[in-house]
C-alpha cells in the first residue's frame, strides 16, 4: 500500500472511552508521535470523578459531598449504601458513572424510590458509581484553561439549562440550553472561579487545555468545582471556544 505520510502532531479529538481517558495518548506516547492534550495521567484522572474529587479535595479545592461504590458493594450492601447516601448527601442527588462523559447515565435521584433504577442506569455504563449532593438552585459556570506549566484562565461563561440540569438532550438535541459569556458575576467571585480553575488544572496534571465547571450557590455564593473536561467540546454550542 501507499507509505503513510509523516505526522507531525496529533490533535486527539476523540470524546470519551479510550479516546480522552488516557488510552489513546498512550498509544499516542508509544509511537512517539507528539500531541495535543493532557497526558495519560491526566486524561486518566479527567475521566474518572471519583479519584479526580478526592485529589482535589486533598488539595483545599472544594467539591460536593460524595459516595462512591462498585457493583459488588451495591449488591452485598445496598442497605447500608442507601442509609449512607440518606445520611450523608440526602435528596435530591445526582447518580453518575464514574467515568464517562456528556452526561450519559447521568440521573437525578428526587427520593428513595428513583435511587435504585439511577443506580442500575449507571452500572449499566461503568463499573463505579458515583453518587453526589445536590446543590440547590445551582449557578453552572464553566472557565477555559489553556497553557502548560503556567496556565490561563479565560473569562467565565454560565449555562442556563433547558432541562431539570444540564443532561443530554439539554446539551445536544432541544437546542433549548443557553450560554451567557461573559457570565454575571461580582468581580470577586469571578476571580476566585477563575483561581480555582487554573488550580484544578494544575493539581490534576492538566496541559494544554482543559474546561473546568463550577456550581455556585446563589445565596451563599459558595463555590464547589464540579469537575474538569481534559478534552473540551468544539461545537458550535461549545463552551470553550466561546470563552
């Protein structure tokens, strides 16, 4: 067949399992190929909630409570997992897979009785469960990263859902969804959002770029940092390219 042409640099475009969760830019790392993006290791800890949220609780970056478990401690001790959740989180929360992206499997638990089928849904897509609390009224605000060993913080942007929260169809098919760039907040808060962003990236071993989301409580206005996206979506209802 005909040679291949040289590759002078891969941009890893590729959303989800094996393409942003590490495989792919360690294959990328194997053939010598240079890239786009986070490395493995972050990729890896990108892709997965629950070792992401307890880095970066380890670090003061603050995050909501959450449980995490696997199939054979939901099957052994449902109970026990149950009063946990009721215990610790409450109701409403939110039962995602620990590792997938876009907010597949993604469900809102209203009580007791919606727990058990979330959490089917979500072992349906992943191995672990991550269960977190819900915050009430919760303001989304998401801020680009981009850079290497000194990375910057763009202008902040907000997501004003067409759903109940920011799922699938909210992001892809209704078109219903809103983005307000720049976001309205006070200076302050902007500042510190934008702080804990490039932090985020830093203490996750972020490159390149990445997309951090927030909640902020309206009230309170405390800040929780949801989680990072290592691979940023470029469509034309994006938000990175926006911010």
């Amino acid at each position: 067949g005909r040679p291949c042409e040289r590759i002078d640099v891969v941009l890893p475009i590729v959303h989800g399992t094996y393409g942003e969760d590490g495989c792919l830019q360690g294959l990328l790392e194997l053939s010598g190929h240079p890239y786009v993006g986070s490395g493995v290791l972050g990729s890896a800890l990108g892709m997965d909630k629950v070792v992401q949220k307890q880095l970066l609780a380890q670090a003061g970056i603050p995050v909501v409570p959450f449980v995490a478990f696997g199939p054979a401690e939901w099957t052994a001790g449902r109970k026990a997992v149950t009063e946990q959740i009721g215990r610790d989180l409450g109701y409403p929360c939110f039962v995602k897979p620990a590792s997938l992206g876009s907010s597949v499997g993604v469900s809102k638990a209203h009580h007791v009785r919606e727990l058990g089928e979330a959490v089917a849904l979500a072992l349906s897509f992943d191995a672990k469960v991550i269960v977190e609390k819900a915050v009430p009224k919760a303001r989304e605000i998401e801020c680009a990263v981009l850079g290497g060993p000194e990375p910057k913080a763009s202008v902040l942007g907000e997501i004003v859902p067409s759903n109940e929260f920011y799922d699938y169809a909210a992001k892809y098919l209704d078109g219903r969804s809103r983005t307000i760039v720049p976001a309205d907040l006070p200076r302050t808060l902007t500042d510190r959002i934008r702080g804990y962003a490039v932090q985020t990236f830093t203490a996750l071993s972020g490159e390149g770029m990445a997309r951090v989301d927030c909640f902020v409580s309206p009230e309170s206005l405390d800040i929780v940092v949801n989680e990072i996206n290592t691979l940023p979506g470029f469509t034309s209802i994006s938000m990175y390219p926006k911010l």
